[in-house]
C-alpha cells in the first residue's frame, strides 16, 4: 500500500518527522537570526532594514517595525524552501523510485503549500482584531473613523482571502492528481501480483475500489494532520499572549494562560469520550463490506449457475447484512449523541470561559474577535481525532480488507475472518 508510491516508507515518514523537529529548533534557535546575513530580500525590496536613531519619531519607529517583519516573513519563506528542498534532494539521491516525483515532490508541495494557507489565516486573526477595534470605535463616537479607513480594512481582507481561494483552488487541483497516481501506483503493483492475490473474495473490489478510496482517504487524513499540527504551532503562542488578558475564568478563578490549558484540557477529553463511544465502530465497518461482498458475489456467480443464488441462501446472506446494518446503526446512534453534543458545547464554551472578562469590560471586541477566533483553531487542532473519528474508521476497515492482500503477496496466512469467507462459511457474529 505505501511501498508501491513511497520509497522505504517507514524510513521516509520517521526522517520527514525527524527533519520537521530539526528545522524547527534550528529556526528558533540561529536561524531566525541569520536573516540579517543570509536573506536574499534585498533583492526583492524585502531586505532588513538599519536601525534608527533612538530620537527618532513614532512614525519613523513603526515603519521601521514594519518593514523589519516583513523581510522577516520573507526570510522565513526562505528558510521554509532551503528545508523542504534539502529533504526532497536527499532521497531523489539516497532511493529512487519510480514514483518519487509524486511522492517526494509532490508530498513536499502539498504540505509546504498547507503551512502557506495557515501562515494566511494567521493575517486574517491578526485583521480580525484591526477590524472589529475599528467598528468598536466607529460606533462608540460617530465620525472617528473615515469612510476610507473603514473600506481600507475590508480591502485588506478581500486581498487575504483572494490569495488564500486562489491557493486553495491550485493545491486541490495538483492533490486530486497526487491522490491518483497514488491509486495507479497501488493498481500497477496488485495487477502484477493479480495471480496470487486473484483468490480472496472480493479482489476485484479491493483493486479497483479499495485502492482508490484507501489513497483519498490516506491524503484527506494526512493533510487534515499537517494543517491541524502547523496550525497548533502558529497559533498556540498567539492564543498564549492573549491569554495575558484574561484574569479570571468561571470555577476555578484566576488562572495562568488559562484559555492554552481550557483547550488543551477540553480536547483531551472530546477524543476520550468519542474514542470510548466509537470503539466498536472500525471492526463492524470493515464486516460490513464482508458481509456485502459475500452477498454479491453469491448473485454474480448465480448469472452464470442455475445452482447458485437460490432464495434460501440469498435470504441467508441478506439476513447477515440486514443484521449488520442494524449493529451500525445503534453504534452510531449513541455515537452521534456523544460526538454533537461535545461539538455544540464547544462552541460556547471560550465564551463561557471569557464571561467575568467581557462582564468587568477586560478587553476591546478587537481582541475578543482574536481570542474566540485563535481559540477555535487551537481547539480544533487538538481535536483532530474528534473531527477525523468516522474517516479514519472508513480508513481502518479499508486498511483491513487491504491487509489480505498483503498478506498473499507475502505468503502469509490471511487474516481470520477472509479464510472463513474463502472456505464458504459467513461469520453472523
């Protein structure tokens, strides 16, 4: 599944996360610094600015601010580039593969591009709270803030969201390729190995629809983590100072960065009440594509033999999917219940936890705006395994009917529930 489009995927994936901690703790240990030496914004006009006299006035001061993030913000992008094309050099060289282009290359891009999506909703918190401290002061005093102003601010954020649409719109084209070469890559390595694997029951679904749907599924996870992970680290230090306005919270009173700890603490306990609700749901997955493939393949053999497909054990058959059906159904339902309610809460509870703040007026709508909105994704970075619980259990029973495949190619004994399939026996447990 991962060797036909990866080269040494065990050895791949460790080394991206191992390079990921590596370039992370250099940035903020040197490389951050090194701009100044290093950065080619000089040539683009984002190079660092002189610093100013000390008597110089505040407009002077806060261009110079200005202009020193941004040949930060350009700095990093470079750092960024350096990182990924090193990682993607490295094993072009050290292993080869057929589809490393895709893989490598292509990997990298994808997630280089998600980073660039997070570091544009970032502006947008940041215009979130220019924003709603603007409409705080225009209603509080007609005529202190223009009409230009006002307009200004939504062109600013028009700019934002076009970059973000137009970069969303690009990397879902150049991923929807990325998700089907991944599929030909598994199809060309199972139709090779179509003798041996030819057997188990339902091989012909496990290569045309397993494949697709386990590389879609794969990808959709895989960069739901990647943002959720890159999301975490920009916006946690920036739920971290806000916190600083908040001196006390319901219950437990005034507590250091507590909106960090609220969030933290929420998470951890959403993914342990779903996990615990959705426990049973991957294995009655996974026998429900059992139980529908033996059904089918029972009429399709029945086209062609007047023995087989006769009511008696068609009825047999359908009863285990009938029975099946209605074991997931009452998984569900209880799962629902858990997983909405938890979701419904969540989205009061950074105002419950706000409350004494906004009663005593502790902060302007500006940074209100900016704390509800970081607070959001910090919470649903944590939460990724809330929002990816009934994809990844797609994926697992997906996962699973893949395996005995696998398990073929190898000479290994199938997994049990296959070898009863194989004998003819159905499984009504």
């Amino acid at each position: 599944m991962f060797e036909s489009f990866f080269p040494k995927p065990r050895l791949f994936f460790s080394s991206f996360a191992i390079w990921s901690i590596v370039c992370v703790a250099l940035w903020f240990s040197a490389g951050r610094d090194a701009g100044e030496a290093l950065s080619l914004g000089g040539l683009f006009g984002h190079g660092f600015p002189q610093e100013p006299p000390a008597d110089v006035n505040e407009i002077a001061r806060a261009a110079f601010v200005e202009a020193r993030e941004s040949a930060g913000t350009f700095w990093l992008y470079q750092y960024m580039i350096l990182c990924y094309a090193a990682f993607v050099l490295f094993w072009h060289w050290y292993a080869p593969h057929k589809w490393a282009k895709w893989s490598v290359f292509g990997s990298a891009a994808i997630i280089f591009v998600t980073w660039f999506q997070v570091q544009l909703d970032v502006m947008i918190n940041e215009w979130f709270g220019r924003f709603y401290d603007i409409i705080q002061k225009a209603l509080a005093q007609p005529g202190a803030v223009s009409a230009e102003d006002y307009y200004a601010q939504l062109a600013t954020f028009l700019t934002i969201a076009m970059v973000f649409i137009t970069t969303a719109v690009l990397n879902a084209f150049f991923t929807s390729h990325y998700v089907f070469r991944w599929r030909t890559a598994m199809n060309d390595r199972y139709v090779d190995l179509w003798k041996r694997v030819r057997h188990i029951e339902g091989a012909s679904q496990r290569v045309q629809e397993d494949t697709m749907r386990f590389a879609a599924i794969m990808e959709s996870l895989g960069t739901r983590l990647i943002d959720a992970v890159m999301t975490l680290i920009a916006f946690l230090p920036i739920l971290w100072g806000l916190s600083t306005h908040i001196k006390e919270i319901p219950v437990f009173g005034e507590v250091a960065f507590a909106l960090v700890w609220i969030a933290i603490l929420w998470s951890v306990f959403g993914t342990g009440i779903l996990a615990l609700a959705g426990y049973r749901l991957p294995g009655l997955e996974f026998r429900n594509q059992r139980v529908e493939a033996a059904f089918r393949k029972e009429l399709v053999i029945g086209e062609d033999r007047e023995d087989r497909a006769q009511p008696p054990r068609l009825g047999e058959l359908f009863a285990n999917v009938r029975r099946n059906y209605f074991r997931l159904y009452l998984n569900y339902l209880y799962f629902n219940v858990a997983r909405y309610g938890y979701l419904q809460v969540g989205v009061l509870l950074p105002y419950i936890a706000l409350g004494p703040t906004i009663v005593s007026a502790g902060f302007t709508l500006g940074v209100m705006q900016q704390i509800v909105r970081a607070f959001g994704r910090v919470e649903n970075s944590f939460q990724y395994l809330v929002n990816s619980w009934t994809t990844i259990v797609e994926l697992l029973s997906i996962y699973k009917r893949l395996q005995a495949f696998e398990a073929a190619i190898e000479g290994q004994p199938l997994p049990r529930i296959d070898r009863e399939f194989l004998a003819g026996g159905v499984d009504p447990a």
